[in-house]
C-alpha cells in the first residue's frame, strides 16, 4: 500500500462523510428546526434556561 492508496482511501472517507451530512442537512423534517434557529435573532422574547443549582441554592439561603 503506498502513499498515493492512501491519499486515495482518505479522500473517499472524508467525500462521503460530507455527502452523509449534507444528506443529513438538508433532510426535509429538519427544516422546522432551522426555521426556528434562523428566527431567533428576531425574536424579543428571552426564555430563561432551567437551572437546578441555582434554585436550590435560593432555597437554601445561599
């Protein structure tokens, strides 16, 4: 096996991983969840994320 089979083989991995995520990009069901990450920058609403610790440190006087 020399280099040049080598060059050749990694060439064919990295293409159909890009072609595999590109599928997987452009996927029709995931168009949803695009549409809505595009719409952030947009939005006013600030949901606040869940967070536990802090909660429970609110509880606990801290």
């Amino acid at each position: 096996m020399d280099i040049g089979t080598i060059h050749g083989i990694y060439t064919l991995i990295f293409m159909f991983a890009f072609i595999g995520l590109a599928i997987f990009v452009y996927l029709p069901r995931r168009k949803k969840t695009y549409d809505d990450a595009a719409a952030l920058p947009m939005s006013d609403v600030i949901e606040p994320k869940k967070d536990a610790d802090a909660s429970r440190r609110q509880d606990q006087g801290e």
